[in-house]
C-alpha cells in the first residue's frame, strides 16, 4: 500500500533571510534580498546586481570544525549543509553516534555544479606545479555529489545517498524524487533539496547569452520584475532550500509536526522538440507536465489556491502564464493566486525549485500569500490571461488549502508539485 508523505522539517539559506524563520517574516514583510554586487562591476558584467545569502563567521562555525572552514571555499556546500542540517534540527530528529547509520532515513540533494571557486583554486596550483598542495578535500568539494555526501556524513544516513542535477527543476526533482522513495516503502523519511553556488565563474555564461538584467543596477531592489512589462531579464541568485519528508506514520508515531502533505507531481522533458530547444519551453510539455501532476495527486483545477510559479522575469513569462491558463482551463476572475519568488531572492538556479516549494509550503501552513514585488505594470499579455487582483501586490492573509509549485529548466526540463495543507 502506498505511503502518505507529509514534510516535518525545513531548513533556507536565502539572499532575503537565513534560516526558516526570518524567511517566513522577510517573506510576510516583501524583504528584498537583491543587492548591488562590486565584483560583477570590476569585472565588467552588464548585470551587476545579485541575490546571495549573507552567512556570518559564527553562523559557519555551528556546522563546520575550524579545520572544516580552512578548506572549505565551496559555496554550495555551505549553504547546502546549513539548510539541510537545519532541517533535520526542524523536524526534531537527533544526530546518531558513530556506531552504526540511520538505515531508515537518506538524501537526495540536488545541485546545478559543485566547488568552482575550489577547482579554479585547483587548476591554478596544478599549473603551477604545487600539485603536492592541492589538500584533501578538493574532491569532496568538486564532485557532483559532494553536497549529498557531506550531509549524509554528517547526518549518518544509511539509506540512498545521491545527488540530482536538472537545471532550474533540481529542486523540485529532489522533492518529488524522495517522496517516491517514501511513499514506495524504500525508506521512512528522506532529506531533499537543492543547493547553487553564486559569484561570477557561475554568472557569467548567463551575463554573456543578456538573458540577465542590466537596466537596474542603480536600484537593485527594482532589479528582479516577474510578470512586469518593464521586465528585462533575471537577477542572478544563490543559496539552498532543504525539506524533510516523511511517512505519515512515522510523523503521527513519533508526534512531529507536520507543516503540510506532499499530494504528488510530475516530471517531463518537451524532447527540445515543438517549439522547445536548450533556453526555451515546448508549451504542450509544460502543459503536460502540469495537467498530469493534477491526475496523479487526485486534485481538480478548481481545488488549487495558490501557484508559485517558475517566473524568472524574463520574455518567457507570459510564456508560462499561457501555459498555466490552458493546462488549467479556468476563467480568468477564478484563477488561484500566483507569485514568484524571485521578485525577492533573484533566480536562485539549481536551488530555485527547494527554496520556493519552502516558501510555497510556509504559505499554506501559515494561510498567507506574498507580494508580487515590482509588478506595479503587469505584462498586457499576462493582464489578459489572468485577473489582476489573482497577482497579488501586497502581503494578503488568505486560508489555504491546496497550492502547485512548478520549476521549468535549461534543457526542456519541467516538474510541478502539488502540495496540500495537512
């Protein structure tokens, strides 16, 4: 019989806020964490604004040993380890000994790339001849895995241990990858979510294709425009989101608190066919994708309250609003409420879709729908589709009880999650 899979812990390292709970009021308060940023301008970048997390001396020094930090210069597995093992401490469960791993409990943590800044560190030593003085964490800091690996470490998870990697859609692959594992019985509960490292040597190949705004350096907070017909292009963004996942009985057995319940979802690919390519969404998949995560939840269009949306300020907006319209088949005064995140963080690539579900997920559990920021000039196309009152300007307190979260990536790649108030 198939398992119920409910979330009992979360854990966010954001550019708006580090940590759950100055997340939920950065988010109620419409906090901006998009700042000018002196290194993309010395470096000659067109956009020179970002959104990364600011993470004090202190703060690392509660997850890592001062030998640890020494090494330490991977920025994905700083924000990867805070958010997870945030999580874990979230949903009250205890870090065992060393005498023998968790069997019951795993992690699938995603990440677009892993330790650049320590493999540029790398290749200049080898060029140099100090081969001798690379150290002993360059690869655990450079492989693909090495995020899911240092938590699982950490943690002492016996169960899967692995990474995933699909662009803009990791994180919510992540989440629909662990509830599958649970609700299949391979395992009690699972540790997912997604990590991005941040700086120029991960900006600058999207700084070079101008898919990256550059008419808003002088006013970073204005930067980042989903949905807004001034919109030119993302903010580039980092950070990580963590969620546990567990079976219900195990929640109820060991009394947990239960923030909300995974109902279901789906992945696809559009092939980078009809319409699709590399950059660009194949419609009919992203309908698909959608329409299907509907059908293997049980839920009906009409039920859904909220849609926190892919929306990265870029011409593909009005592109996905499309999409979300036919997929859904609702009049446009009985839409449910959509947001994006990145009017707040930027687009925080690989660790968008962990994130946001966290943001979609305090949502419901706390009955409230953030603001739109910087959509004051709603896109004609997006106004025509969607009643302008279903794009919120301002914090509402609304209940909620059903609410999709969907994630479309580089490579045609698209996943939508349903996500239910428990």
């Amino acid at each position: 019989m198939a398992k119920r899979v409910v979330i009992t812990g979360m854990g966010v390292v954001a550019p708006n806020a580090v940590g759950l709970q100055a997340f939920s009021t950065a988010l109620m308060q419409g906090i901006s964490g998009i700042h000018h940023d002196p290194e993309l301008e010395r470096l000659g970048f067109s956009c020179q604004i970002a959104g990364k997390p600011e993470v004090p001396d202190q703060m690392k020094a509660k997850y890592f040993t001062e030998l640890e930090l020494k090494q330490l210069n991977s920025t994905g597995i700083l924000y990867g380890t805070i958010a997870g093992m945030d999580a874990w401490q979230d949903a009250g469960l205890k870090i065992l000994g060393a005498e023998e791993p968790d069997w019951d409990s795993g992690v699938i943590f995603g990440a677009g790339n892993s330790g650049v800044e320590k493999f540029r560190e790398a290749i200049y030593k080898i060029d140099e001849g100090q081969l001798r003085r690379l150290g002993s964490t360059v690869v655990s800091q450079t492989m693909a895995s090495g995020v899911s690996a240092t938590l699982g470490g950490k943690l002492g998870l016996g169960n899967q241990v692995s990474s995933n990697s699909a662009a803009c859609t990791t994180g919510s692959e992540s989440i629909l990858s662990a509830y599958e594992r649970i609700k299949s019985g391979g395992a009690i509960r699972m540790l997912c979510g997604s990590t991005s490292d941040g700086g120029p040597y991960i900006w600058a190949g999207f700084d070079a294709m101008k898919v990256c705004t550059y008419k808003h350096n002088d006013e970073p907070r204005r930067g980042s425009r989903p949905m807004s017909a001034t919109a030119s292009g993302f903010v580039p963004a980092c950070g990580a989101g963590a969620l546990v996942l567990e079976s219900l009985d195990a929640a109820l057995e060991r009394g947990a608190r239960i923030y909300a319940e995974v109902l279901g979802g789906h992945i696809n690919s559009g092939g980078q066919r009809g319409g699709g390519s590399m950059t660009a969404p194949n419609s009919a998949a992203v309908q698909r994708c959608i329409r299907m995560a509907l059908e293997q939840s049980g839920v009906e269009a009409e039920e859904i309250d909220l849609i926190n949306g892919h929306l990265t300020a870029t011409t593909k907006d009005p592109v996905e609003l499309a999409n979300w319209s036919a997929a859904l088949n609702l009049k446009a005064a009985d839409f449910p409420f959509i947001n994006s995140l990145k009017s707040h963080t930027g687009h925080c690539l690989s660790a968008a879709g962990s994130i946001e579900s966290i943001a979609t997920v305090l949502q419901l559990n706390q009955d409230f729908v953030f603001a739109n920021l910087n959509c004051e000039d709603l896109h004609p196309d997006i106004a025509a589709l969607i009643a302008p009152d279903r794009i919120p300007q301002r914090m509402l307190k609304r209940e909620l009880q059903i609410a999709a979260k969907a994630s479309f990536g580089f490579g045609d790649v698209n996943a939508c999650i349903l996500f239910k108030k428990y």
